[in-house]
C-alpha cells in the first residue's frame, strides 16, 4: 500500500506519453521506460536510502533523453510532411486559379492571405492567429460570465479587484474571497486546454499544478529597476536582486549549486527579456515553459515565485499588474503559436524556407524569374507579422515617445470615428452580396445587430459577446496596428474609443455578420456542395473548404433556436474518424486526428470571423505587412513608417480587402453566371459607400451645428466617397486637393498628421512676434490634440461657448468668415451662432 502514490503517478505519466507520443512508442516501450525509471529508484533507494518525490520523478521522465529524442523525431518527421503538404497545396491553388495567382502569391494567400481567388485564399495562418484569439476571448469571457448572472464575477476579474485571492487559489490557497475559487478553476482549466493544444502540435510543456500565468515582464520599468527599487546598482543587477529575493531558488535551479551561477542565468534572463525575444512566436523554441532537450539554451526558463504573494509583488513591479491582461497575454500568445505551429510545424521558418526550397526546384527550369523570388527575404515582412518578431522593440524609449504621440492624436483627432462608422453599412451590405445573400438582407441584418437583441442563444454558442462588452473590454484595432499601444495609453485610448461609440458599433456588426453567415450555412445544412448557389460555393473554397471538408461540416448536429439553424462546429467531434482518414488518404494517429479536428472548426470559424472584418472592415496581418513593412517599433524607420500610416490602416483596408474583393475575389463558377459581377459588385458598392458617406457627413456637421452640404456639388460627392471608403487609400488625397485652401497640403496629408503638427509648431515659433496669430496656431494646434475635446457630444459645444470665442479674440471676423466659405464651397449653413 505504501507505493500506492507510485503507482498512481506512473500511471499519470504512462497516460501523458501516450498521448503526447500517439504512434510513435509503443505501449510496451513506454513500459519497458518506465520500468528503467523504476530501477533507478531502487538504485537511487538503495544507495541514497531515500525515495525519489513524485515532482523529481516527472521531471525524470520529461527530462530523459530517450522520450525527447522520440518526440524530436516525430516532429522532424511532421515538419517535413507538413512542408511537402503545404508546398502541394500551394502547387493545387495555383493549377486551380486559371493563372490568377502564381507561387509568390499563393504563399502570401498561406502567410497572411490574398483577395485573388483560390483554394489558399483567405484561409490564412495570419488569419487564424486572429480567429483562434478572438474565439478563446470570447470563450474566457462567457465561462467567467456564467458564474453569477448580474456579472459581478467578470466586474470583479476585469478590474483587478481579487487579483492576489486569484493568484492564491490558482496556487491552492485558500482564500474564502466570494469569486475567486471560480475564476482561478476557469483560468486553470483554459491554460491546460491551450497547453495540451500546443503538446498535440509538438510542444512538450510539463503541467504545472502550481502555475498561474506566464509572466510578463515590463522591459520599461526594468529599465529603470534601479530607480523602481530601493537596490542601488545598475538596472541589470537591481532587477537580478528584486526578483532572486521573491523566486524559489532550489526549484527554479534545481541542477545549479552555486550562486554565482544562479546570478549568470539571470542576467541572461534579463538581456533576453530587453532584447525582445519573449515576444517571438516561432514554435517550440518560444512556448514557455518548454523542456525540449534538444532546444534548451533556447527555451524559456519557468521561474518559480516563492508563494502567490511574492509573484504578484513582482507583477506589481516589473510585470503586468492586471491579471486579465496577464492571462490575456498568455492566450494571444498560444493563439499565435497554435496557428503556426498547426500549418508550419514545430520550427516554422525552418518548414517555410523547405517549402520555398520545394518550390524553387519545381519552377527553376519552367519559371526561372519566379524562382528567383522564391526566397525568405522577398516574405520576410509577411513573415515577421505572425511569427511575432514585428512586435520587438528596437528603442523602448523612442517607441514609447511616439506611442504616445500618436495615442494623443487619436484621442484628438477621432472623436467622430462612432459616427462616421455609420458608413460601415455600405461596406456590410456588399459583404453581404458578395456572398450571395443580397444587399437588403445585408442592411436589415445590420440594423437588428445595432439596434435589436440577436438570438442569445446562438451567440452564446458561437461564443460571441453580445453588443460592445469585448469592445469596451479589449483594445480596438480599426484606426492602429496591433499592439501599437500599450499600457496606461492602451487603456485610456480603448476608453476614448468606447465613449465615442466606435467599438460598441464595430463589435455590434462583427456579431452581426457571425450570427448571419452562421444562420445561412445551418439553414443549407442538408445541402450537397454541388447544390449550393455559385457565390455560397465560391465563399468556402476561398477558405479552402472542398465537398469533403463541407460534408464533414454539415454533418455535425447544428443549432436549432425558433426553427432556425446555426453551423457552429463546436460539436466537432461527432465527425467519425474513419471519414476523416478516407479523407485524408493516410492511416492517422489519435492525435492527428484531434489536431485536423480542431483545425476543421477553426476554418470555419475563420470563415465566420474574416467575414466579421470585412463586413466591418479592420486590418489583417496582410494589411500589417505593408504598412509595417518588417520594421520594428523603436527604430528610426519603423517610427517613420507608422507616423506616416497613422489613419492610413482604414483606406487601405478598404483598398485591398473590400476593392480588392471585388476585383479579384469571384470564381469561374460566379463569373460564368454573371459575367458583368466583378463591374456591378463594385459599382453598387461605390455608389452606397457614396449614399452612407453622404449621410455620415450630414449627421457629422448637424452635430457640429451646420446644415447638410449640397449634394449637388461633385466636392461634396468626392468627399462622400471618401467618408464612404469608396475610394479607398485615394480618397485622402482627393479630398486634402479639395480642402488645401483652408487645410492640410497635400505633402502633409501623404506624411501623416504629425508633419501637420510639426507645421503648425513652426508656424508658431516663426509667429512668435504676432501674438495673435501664434496664438491662433496654437489653438489650432490644441484642439487636435487634446483627448476627447473632438468627441461628437463635446465638440459643438467647445466651439460655441468657447472655441469660436476664442479665435474670434484672436482673429475677428472668423466665424464670419468660416460661415461665408461653408456657403461658396459646400453650401452648408450654420443653424447655431457662438454666444
């Protein structure tokens, strides 16, 4: 009875390598491992006099060499069926597409998706990285959300309020604190899900009984370590001291005797932390927590705090003090890794420069001018953004200054953002249209998701937020890049674009398309593939969704709510493994199995999601890739790059996905139907980018208290167009000729709106001597930069009771003078005069 605890952990551990090895060990070589761990324990008993703890005989286990060596076999073996896989598919898109797309731009389609229609289309990693992420969000937040109806328990997580009781019960202390139990379970229980994902794809990441979150470390402050603590040395050893004091050294460095030693590692630890690495997502080598043998001196190292206490001093210090944000860091970081891992392998720049090998060859005799593109650094700006390495940080204190400047400008330039999305709905209604579903049932489907309670209970399990709670809750990344901003700025500005209704109004229509498109596949369920309508057929294969794929969708049980069905995927599982491994064509292991399982839901998923973002159009990793252009934060050129893209992202999305779409995205099928679709999809979508524009402008000046402008002045159309999106990255450049009397120049317009500023500051100092004309700069100046003074509720009102005083003081005869050129150029009114 006495080896009872053996037994059970040998037990847990032979199920563990079962599962992680699948076919690759067999049972009796798992047992005949296991038996030699079992003779070293006597060995060890028998010499020592001691029995080695459970803890120490797991870490055996993933510790040896032989297991690992197996595991690192199995994942070469994958990464190269995964390259030859990915290579055959980029070879089918491209013999399918009727010489649409060639090779380059089918492995764009892979990385971060194309608008050109093929198999390899929209189905992208960079794609799926988003959706992954958008649908564990929403998952995290419906779990903690049904543990009491009036939401106190997401009030309680979301603002920081029992961050420590969470951090004890997740580590098993005991608090009594009301919530706390219930989150720390459902943190727990997400974690392991994503961790037993990523040991599916070939990760090898031990479970923790004890673990929190992945911590984060805050390179600014520890940077300044030795001004944030009351160690006085440089910022290396005063971070090195801070965090040695909170750790439990004989667990975090269980094989180093010295401390010396210990004190190396740590410093390593910290140059790494400054140099960016952590933010990678590159496979194996950057899940943390990761004990691949072969890939130590790469993996991070898990840092073991002393108790829930001294971790959450150093997450108050030099981490993340939210927990939310915390655990949200480590979901979007698994989310990434998911989707590389799943396309690319365990080292995805490996596999990607052996599919741009396999590539090379085929095309070297036939298409030598191709071939000679088929090299990494011709992708290497696709590649940074879902590998991670965009998001390194050259200058943290130069990125930070420019952070926050464009933060500012945002905050000052944007107030009116919620009322010009009213221009989304001609985007939503094409979007709709584009999918065979008709631009009325596109507009009617808006304004219910605006303005009326959708089906809850398909939106609970479509895991979706109902109206602007992951809006209000999470950054918005319409008008930025992602992680542009961060910290204390992130949070004012995601509170900015919540009070000016932006994110309640993107995140209504998002949910909107969801529901609806969920609704149109569920109701064609019982439909073959080769019944569908062309445009419904052709909306799949963009995702690369064949007859096979589409079978095994609509054979799962769909969502049944007032006899209207939802295709979900979430019952994935019911698919039958015999119809999974006739599809695939090879004998498949468990975890194989499981892996296309969950790859299959989250292509639909992703259907669901990328659609969301054309509807309601945000930038994609593709759109990153060209406004990025590789270059990181805190360097000269990526400063460079950004400030000139500020509020560049929209028309340019607007350009490549929805333009694009139009152009490039309808099949043979479609076009053998409707020969003139590419020309009456963009048309109408011109024309109701013109209407909504029109009406977004007219409710923009009445709230600024003038009259509509005159529809028949082409000015006034041109600017529609532009408010509209209809004219996509040109519209800035129209409307700034349009508006350069009495605006910005065009050479500013094309620098962004710091070059604006820039001009206006000199214009001060260059003015310095006419008090009255600095000043009126100055304003100027002032108000489009000032947070929330631009809000459409506040910004008639700033300039009627003073505003308008104000430069009235500093140069009489202004309004006067406004209201006269409102009148010749836009034949507007002011209904309003200042007091």
């Amino acid at each position: 009875m006495a080896n009872k605890p053996g037994i059970k952990t040998f037990s847990k551990c032979f199920q563990e390598m079962k599962r992680l090895s699948g076919d690759t060990l067999s049972d009796d070589k798992i047992n005949q491992f296991l038996d030699e761990i079992k003779k070293k324990i006597n060995e060890d008993k028998f010499k020592e006099g001691e029995i080695r703890t459970e803890k120490l005989l797991e870490q055996e286990i993933f510790d040896n060499f032989i297991y690992q060596e197996a595991l690192n076999k199995r994942n070469l073996a994958e990464n190269n069926m995964k390259a030859l896989d990915q290579y055959q598919k980029i070879v089918d898109a491209v013999n399918l597409s009727n010489g649409t797309i060639d090779a380059a731009k089918a492995i764009k389609g892979l990385l971060v998706g194309i608008q050109e229609f093929s198999s390899i289309a929209r189905n992208s990693i960079g794609s799926k990285q988003i959706t992954i992420e958008t649908v564990e969000i929403n998952r995290l937040y419906q779990a903690i959300k049904k543990i009491d109806k009036d939401g106190n328990a997401w009030d309680a997580f979301s603002e920081n309020k029992i961050d420590l009781e969470i951090k004890k019960e997740m580590r098993g202390e005991k608090t009594g604190v009301q919530y706390a139990k219930q989150i720390a379970d459902i943190l727990k229980k997400f974690q392991e899900d994503w961790r037993l994902r990523l040991n599916d794809l070939g990760a090898n990441i031990q479970k923790l009984d004890d673990w929190i979150t992945r911590a984060t470390h805050n390179t600014e402050r520890m940077a300044n370590a030795s001004k944030n603590t009351k160690i006085v040395a440089d910022n290396k050893v005063a971070w090195r001291e801070y965090i040695k004091q909170r750790l439990d050294l004989k667990r975090t460095f269980a094989q180093v005797t010295s401390d010396e030693k210990i004190d190396d590692i740590l410093d390593g630890i910290y140059e790494s932390l400054m140099s960016g690495d952590h933010l990678k997502h590159g496979g194996t080598n950057s899940i943390y927590g990761t004990r691949n043998v072969a890939n130590r001196l790469n993996a991070s190292r898990v840092l073991h705090f002393k108790d829930a206490t001294a971790r959450h001093e150093y997450d108050l210090m030099f981490g993340e003090p939210s927990l939310k944000e915390s655990v949200l860091g480590v979901l979007s970081n698994s989310s990434k890794n998911i989707a590389l891992m799943q396309e690319l392998g365990t080292n995805p720049q490996v596999t990607f420069e052996k599919i741009l090998s396999l590539l090379r060859k085929k095309y070297k005799s036939t298409d030598s001018k191709l071939a000679r593109e088929l090299y990494f650094k011709n992708f290497k700006n696709e590649f940074s953004e879902i590998d991670g390495s965009i998001n390194g940080i050259g200058n943290y204190t130069l990125a930070k200054s420019a952070m926050i400047i464009r933060s500012l400008q945002s905050m000052g330039k944007l107030g009116f953002s919620g009322i010009t999305s009213f221009a989304d709905l001609a985007q939503y209604m094409s979007t709709t249209n584009f999918q065979g579903r008709g631009f009325l049932s596109g507009l009617g489907e808006a304004m219910n998701a605006l303005f009326k309670t959708q089906d809850k209970e398909a939106m609970e399990i479509l895991e979706i937020v109902s109206n602007s709670v992951i809006g209000d809750s999470f950054a918005n990344n319409r008008y930025g890049f992602g992680s542009d901003t961060w910290g204390m700025m992130s949070k004012l500005q995601n509170s900015f674009f919540k009070w000016n209704s932006l994110n309640r109004w993107v995140s209504s229509l998002k949910s909107g398309m969801t529901v609806g498109l969920s609704r149109q596949y569920g109701m064609l369920a019982d439909t073959k593939f080769s019944a569908l309508k062309a445009r419904e057929r052709n909306l799949l294969q963009l995702y690369g969704i064949d007859e096979g794929k589409w079978d095994m969708l609509r054979s799962i049980k769909t969502l049944d709510v007032n006899k209207k069905r939802y295709m979900t995927a979430e019952a994935v599982d019911e698919i039958s493994d015999d119809v999974i491994k006739k599809y695939v064509g090879r004998k498949m292991s468990q975890r194989e199995i499981r892996n296309f399982k969950k790859d299959l839901e989250m292509t639909w998923r992703n259907v669901l999601v990328d659609q969301a973002t054309h509807a309601s159009p945000e930038p994609d990793a593709a759109i990153r890739a060209i406004m990025n252009q590789g270059m990181q934060k805190g360097t000269f050129g990526g400063e460079t790059i950004r400030f000139m893209g500020q509020f560049k992202s929209f028309p340019i999305t607007i350009w490549k996905k929805i333009i694009g779409r139009e152009l490039k995205s309808y099949g043979p099928e479609v076009l053998e139907e409707s020969k003139f679709a590419k020309i009456t999809g963009l048309t109408s979508m011109i024309l109701l980018s013109a209407a909504f524009g029109y009406v977004a402008m007219s409710a923009k000046d009445m709230l600024r208290g003038k009259s509509p402008r005159d529809p028949s002045k082409a000015s006034t159309m041109l600017e529609a167009l532009a408010a509209g999106g209809g004219l996509g990255i040109y519209g800035d450049f129209i409307i700034s000729e349009i508006q350069n009397e009495y605006g910005n120049n065009i050479f500013e317009t094309i620098l962004g709106p710091t070059a604006s500023d820039v001009a206006k500051i000199i214009d001060i100092i260059t003015n310095i001597n006419d008090p009255k004309k600095a000043g009126k700069k100055f304003v100027q100046l002032a108000e489009g930069n000032v947070p929330f003074l631009n809000v459409y509720y506040t910004k008639a009102a700033y300039d009627y009771l003073i505003g308008y005083q104000v430069k009235e003081f500093l140069d009489p005869g202004y309004f006067e003078r406004i209201k006269q050129r409102n009148e010749e150029k836009r034949g507007q009114t002011h209904y309003l005069k200042p007091l």
